[in-house]
C-alpha cells in the first residue's frame, strides 16, 4: 500500500522513524515533509499536500492511506480535511484507528505525536492500515451524505435548519 505521511516539527523525529518502520513492513512511503526541523514551520501545507496524495491515488485506483500527526494530531486532521474527498480521523487508541476505518472509512489518520509513545502511535498506525472498511450499508450512506453536504451543501431528503 501507499502511505502518505506529513507533519510538523513536533513530529519530525517521529516521522524518520515512521517511514522506517512502513517500509518494513512493505508499504510505499511519501513523505510531504517537512524536510528539515524549522520549529516555526507551518503544518497545513504538509497536511494539504499528504490528503491531496491519497485522493489522488485512490481516484486512480491505487491502494493509498495517509498519516499526519503534530503535536495533538488536531490542526494536522483539521487541514487534511479541507481537501475534497479526504476523511481525517483524529486516532488515540486501537479503538479509534479501527472505528475510523470500518464505520467512517477514513483515509487519513491523524495522531498526536506528543501524546504517545513512538510504540503506541505505531501501534495505532498499523491497525488503522491494516483494517479494512466492510462497507456496512449504513456506514456508506453516512459517508455517502458527508459528501453530498461537502459539494452541494444539503443532504437529500433532509432539513438542516433548525
């Protein structure tokens, strides 16, 4: 699989030891950077171009996810998903990377690197990528909704006003 990483300088360090660890374990790393520690660096162009990468290879049919993580993983989620078809999850648990994937079907997850060990984001990581979307009726038409919401703002057959 293709995984997309990006971060800031709170998780550079990490980031070396991520790619790493993904290519181990035989997937294709691309990393949008930063490339080097700047501590006044600015995450959301990292983000944008990590989200930007998975939609755009999983419109082209090919296997991708994507990873950010800063400091808490919140602004980092938060930019990945101003991009058009990305679905940031904010992970802090198993429990999180595997709800993120089999009920939202997120393609994105997002961590707090100074909220975990290196051992406990590995693995979260690796359960968000190793657990598929079953695609649950239910699960498809929530996400199918999201989206509607996202290029036409309504969803069918519902009010959102108050």
């Amino acid at each position: 699989m293709r995984v997309h990483i990006a971060t800031d300088h709170a998780g550079l360090e990490f980031s070396r030891d991520l790619a790493d660890h993904l290519e181990l374990e035989g997937h294709e790393v691309i990393d949008h950077g930063p490339e080097s520690f700047d501590p006044l660096d600015d995450y959301p162009s990292f983000c944008i171009r990590a989200a930007r990468g998975v939609v755009a290879d999983q419109e082209a049919g090919v296997e991708a996810l994507g990873v950010v993580f800063g400091g808490s993983g919140n602004g980092e989620q938060m930019a990945a998903n101003k991009v058009h078809g990305a679905r940031a999850a904010l992970v802090w648990n198993v429990d999180t990377a595997v709800l993120a994937r089999e009920h939202n079907n997120a393609n994105i997850c997002a961590i707090g690197a100074r909220q975990h060990s290196i051992d406990e984001a590995l693995l979260f990581i690796d359960t968000f990528l190793r657990t598929p979307f079953p695609g649950d009726e239910r699960h498809v038409r929530r996400i199918n909704q999201m989206a509607e919401y996202e290029k036409t703002g309504a969803i069918a057959g519902f009010s959102l006003e108050d």
